[in-house]
C-alpha cells in the first residue's frame, strides 16, 4: 500500500455551523481549538491493506531551506 500525502490541513471555519447546531455557541471555538490537530490530506497510489500495528515506512524528501526562515522567526 502507498499513501502519498499531500499536505497539512489548512485552517477552516466549515465546521462552525454544524457544530453550532449540536452545541450552541461552540462553532466559534472550532478554528482554535483545531490549531496543531487538523491532520493531513492524502490520496491512495497503491491499494494494499493496512492494520492497527503494521510496521510502515516514511520517506521524506530533501527539501531546501526556505530562504526567509530566520526573518519568520525573528531572527
């Protein structure tokens, strides 16, 4: 089985409303609460089966340095 993913989730504020109609007042919540825990999105190149304990393997390509990396920090 091969996944490629293909980013991290961006912020949203879709969910809102339908959190809103579960519980009041708590859509407005969702976009802060989510920071750090949206997830990725991916897509499946190769079918295959995978299961709770199955050993996997993670490439990560090279990827040059973003040239403006110490001025985003504040460096």
């Amino acid at each position: 089985m091969t996944l490629v993913v293909d980013m991290a989730n961006r912020p949203c504020h879709l969910p809102a409303k339908p959190i809103d109609a579960e519980g009041p007042g708590n859509g407005k919540a969702f976009k802060q609460a989510a920071k750090g825990r949206r997830g990725v999105t991916a897509w499946v190149e190769r079918e295959g089966v995978l299961s709770v304990g199955d050993t996997l393997r993670l490439h990560i390509p090279d990827q040059p340095v973003w040239p403006h990396l110490d001025h985003a920090r504040g460096a």
